[in-house]
C-alpha cells in the first residue's frame, strides 16, 4: 500500500502519465479563434501580416476552363498546377469568408477555424486525388454542377459539382473530386479540393 501510494505521489509531482504530451499540447497555439471574440476583432487579427488582394490570381477565366486545368493537373500530377488553382489565405480573408454563410449567425465559424477546416479538407482530398488517379488519363468526358449558382457578395458560388470520366468504353464514373468553386470578377477557383473518393 505504501508502494502504491509513492508511485501516484510521483507520478503526480512529474505531472502524471502523458505530462509531456499536455505539455506538448499546451505549448501548441490553437488552430482557431474563440467564439467568444468579435466577429470583425477575429476577422482583423486572421488577416494580420495579410496583404490586401486587389482581385483572384490565377484560377482560370471560365468554370469550363477551370475544371479542364484541374483534370490536366491531375493527369501530370502537378500538386503545385493544382494548389494554384486554389484560393490562398487572403482571397479567402478578404473575398470569401466575410460573405460566406457559414461565417455569420447560427453558424458562427471563426475565419481561422473555417480556413484550418478547408485546408485539411483540402490537403486530405488532393492526395487522396493523386494517389488514386494522378499521373494517367483521367477520360474526362463533362461535369455537372448541381443546384443553382449561390450569390454571396460579390462571389458566386458552385457548391456541389460532378465530375464525369470513361473508365472503359460504355464504363462512365461520375463523381465529386473537388470543392466548391467561386467566381470573382471575371476568375474563378476552387474554395477546396475536398472529394468524396
């Protein structure tokens, strides 16, 4: 009994059982904003060290266009081609997340929560994408977005588009291999690579 008692007397001086994975954790900054801070306080800090984008850069000038690159970047396997098709931190600080639903009542999603949310979702997508099918032809044969064009701000937004491919003659796969797509000004990119493989 004594023995025992010792053990947990020094276990709990050298912090217990996985002190030094809370320590670990405690020394890690969060990966979003609490709730409880002001919605244009938590937008301000998330763009701090941001530059102020003057529109999208790279993308594509049509939906059509857009698609096609990503299937092209897939087809080469180009992970830096891809990623620039992709809204970077402030487009989506500046353009993006002010307008998007999520951000405001009942869902009140912090810009840093929702933009760690999108890029693991995102990263987990495109390789998930590239290990499957890059580097081949993917028989790319259309695609079709579903429901009608989302207006927010000065963004429209394509939620849920599908992606045909001919795997084998009179074999097509239709299928949703990345995230929503925004239109500003005249360009268009991806919020995310995120897919339902």
């Amino acid at each position: 009994m004594i023995l025992f008692v010792l053990v947990v007397l020094g276990l709990w001086a050298c912090g217990g059982p996985g002190a030094a994975d809370r320590h670990a954790r405690a020394e890690t900054p969060p990966a979003y904003v609490d709730s409880v801070v002001p919605w244009d306080v938590a937008l301000a800090r998330f763009r701090e060290g941001l530059t102020e984008p003057t529109g999208l850069s790279g993308g594509a000038a049509s939906r059509d266009a857009l698609i096609r690159a990503f299937v092209t970047g897939l087809e080469r396997a180009d992970t830096a081609g891809l990623a620039g098709l992709m809204l970077d931190r402030a487009e989506f600080a500046y353009f993006y997340y002010p307008t998007v639903p999520e951000a405001h009542p009942p869902y009140d999603l912090s810009p840093s929560l929702m933009w760690f949310m999108i890029q693991a979702a995102g990263r987990k997508g495109l390789l998930r994408a590239l290990g499957d099918l890059g580097g081949a032809s993917l028989g790319f044969a259309g695609y079709a977005c579903e429901g009608t064009v989302s207006r927010q701000g000065d963004n429209a937004v394509w939620g849920s588009c599908l992606l045909h491919r001919v795997q084998a003659p009179g074999d097509t796969v239709t299928e949703r291999l990345f995230g929503p797509i925004v239109e500003r000004g005249g360009r268009y990119k991806f919020v995310s690579l995120a897919n339902k493989r």
